[in-house]
C-alpha cells in the first residue's frame, strides 16, 4: 500500500503515478490518499485501486488508524510512505499494533529535525528501507539514522518517451517570435525554488542582452510575492508567469535555457526533463543537483544565490552554440539513466528484500 497525503500535485507525486504505472504488472498495489487530493483523481482515471481518507493536520490519528484497518483487511505486506505526513501517520499506526513493515521516500536535502518525536519516528523499528532520491540526501540523512543499513539512493526518473521538440505552442500563444531568446523554469513558485535569485539574475542578463525574453511555468504559494519582486525590479514585461500547465511535455523544448535557482532540491527532475528535450541547463549546486548536471558537461553549475554567476552561464548558453552543442549531447546520454522503468526496478529490488 502506497500513502499519499497531499492534496496538490507535484514532484512526489508524479514518482507515485510513475511506480504504480510501471509496476502494476509485477506486484498487487492500493493506494491510500488524502480524500479530495490530486492523486485521488489520477487513481480514479487510471483505474487504479485506491481508498481515501480525510487528513486533519500532520498528527491525524483517524489517518493513522485508517492505515492499521486496511492493512489487516487487505493482509498488506508492505507500506510505502511518499511524504512526511504518511510518515508520521505510519509510524502512529505503528505504535497502535499495526505490524506491517515501512519503506519510506525521503526527497528534501535538509537534515532530521533534531525534536525527539522526528528522530524517534525515523529510526522506528518499523521503517526497514529509506529511499533517498540522490546521494546527497543519503548523506544528509544519515547522520541522524541508527542504523544506516536501513539508507539506499534510488534516483528519481522521467518518462523519457513522451516529450516532444520544438513545436512552437509556448511561444505562439506568448506571442514570442521564433527568434527570439527564451529562458525559464519550470518549478513550483515556493520558497525553496529561490525564484527572487531567478528574477535577479533575469536582471544581470537583460543587462547585457535586453532583446532576452524569460518565461515561469508554474504556480504555487509564493507567486503574489514573486510576481510582486519582479514589478519592483522592472521586469513585469521580460518576465511571463503562465501559471500551472499541464502540458509541459509539449512546450518545454520551446526553451533556449533552462534556469533553475533552488537553494534546496531533492534531485531536480525538472532539470530531467529539460536534458529529455534538448534544452541546455544552468542550476545552481543545491540538494542532488550536482548529480545531474556535472559543470562544463551536462551543463553549468553555479553556487546557491549567486545570480551573477547563474546569468553569465545562461548568457554563455545563448551566445556560444558550439558549448550549446557539447552539454545537449552530454545531458541527452546522461538522462537515459533516469528512467521512470530503471526507477521502478530498483524500488522493487528494495521491496523485496524487505518480504524475504
């Protein structure tokens, strides 16, 4: 039984959706979720067997007691928790008498709250694998763990087969010029994306490059207050929001640059899909990142905040074709790696090991 409690959708939730299409040949899945959440809607559409329940909160007791009920009627033999309240509500129902062993996804590269509670509920007895999305958050994490036996890295992966080249849709409906210069992201507009880092080196390159026109692809909490630093930094006319899209397959490849700023990050596979299109990559060195684009090669690497760098690399990129070339091959090489079928394999690998 996968546990999935966020009513959005984002990353975490699309590794979900991949594992549970992937594997749906191989083993017997249910899915428990929030009632009204995303993935309640990606189960009912795809014909998969999910059961939802109402989340009140992080420390949601009914949540946790739903866990123990279903795993007896459906005599589960494995939980696998995808976020940190399906965590905390799996260890709960732990404590209630539910003997069901755990896996448990960990995807944020920051350390263990140092509170009892949080140390106590990751070295559980309970917990038997902890899978780390790259292996900097193996190394994050591990400091705090026990027994680090328990820690594996299985890298987050892409459906490489469903985007397309350049078709042209973003820029038509922008209204952007096929010759025109385009850089954006793709990331949720919360605060570990960095985007104020994005609009100031937006800033540094219009400098020097005016005629650049930079697009953000996606929404969340924090767009007013973006949105807000943008007006103020007099980039309301270079800088378009489009809000959440559902066909990033379709227009990522409309990118010159990809420019993605987080100052924390799992393992990016946002970056994933921009090496799946063609679309060159400048990031910073937060999280896993580093695991993926490998300056100089699969694309260029910059310190956490530091805008002028991250501008003169995307200036780089739309000015130097031959550089342009050599990181396309690279990235196009190093993304098949990070399929969503290599991602699956290995969670099931780990799966078993736990039955045996």
């Amino acid at each position: 039984m996968h546990i999935s409690t966020p009513l959005s959708w984002r990353g975490g939730e699309q590794q979900l959706a991949y594992l549970l299409l992937e594997l749906q040949d191989e083993i017997n899945q249910v899915v428990l979720c929030s009632k009204g959440s995303a993935m309640e809607q990606f189960c009912q559409k795809n014909g998969i067997d999910y059961e939802s329940q109402p989340k009140r909160g992080g420390f949601d007791l009914a949540f946790a007691f739903k866990i123990k009920k279903l795993c007896k009627k459906l005599e589960i033999d494995l939980c696998h928790m995808h976020d940190a309240h399906a965590h905390t509500f799996a260890v709960l129902a732990a404590i209630f008498g539910n003997k069901t062993p755990l896996v448990l996804s960990r995807r944020v590269d920051f350390p263990i709250k140092q509170k009892w509670t949080s140390k106590f509920k990751y070295n559980h007895p309970s917990i038997k694998k902890i899978l780390c999305v790259s292996e900097m958050i193996k190394q994050i994490t591990a400091s705090d763990i026990q027994d680090k036996s328990k820690l594996h890295t299985v890298y987050s992966g892409i459906d490489l087969t469903k985007f397309s080249t350049r078709s042209g849709k973003l820029r038509k409906e922008l209204g952007i010029s096929k010759s025109t210069l385009l850089v954006g992201n793709t990331s949720a507009l919360a605060d570990h994306k960095d985007y104020f880092t994005f609009l100031d080196s937006c800033r540094t390159v219009l400098e020097k490059k005016p005629e650049v026109q930079f697009v953000v692809i996606g929404d969340g909490p924090m767009r007013a207050e973006i949105q807000d630093y943008a007006a103020k930094q007099q980039l309301t006319e270079k800088v378009i929001f489009t809000g959440y899209r559902t066909d990033i397959t379709e227009i990522l490849a409309d990118l010159d640059v990809f420019l993605i700023t987080s100052k924390t990050e799992g393992l990016g596979t946002s970056i994933l899909d921009a090496f799946a299109c063609g679309v060159p990559v400048v990031a910073t060195r937060a999280g896993g990142i580093p695991e993926l684009v490998e300056d100089q090669k699969s694309g260029l690497l910059c310190e956490v905040k530091d805008s002028d760098c991250l501008a003169k690399s995307t200036l780089s990129l739309l000015e130097d074709q031959a550089l342009v070339d050599k990181i396309r091959a690279e990235a196009k090489e190093k993304v098949k790696k990070f399929s969503k079928a290599e991602t699956a394999k290995k969670t099931l690998k780990h799966y078993r090991e736990v039955w045996s």
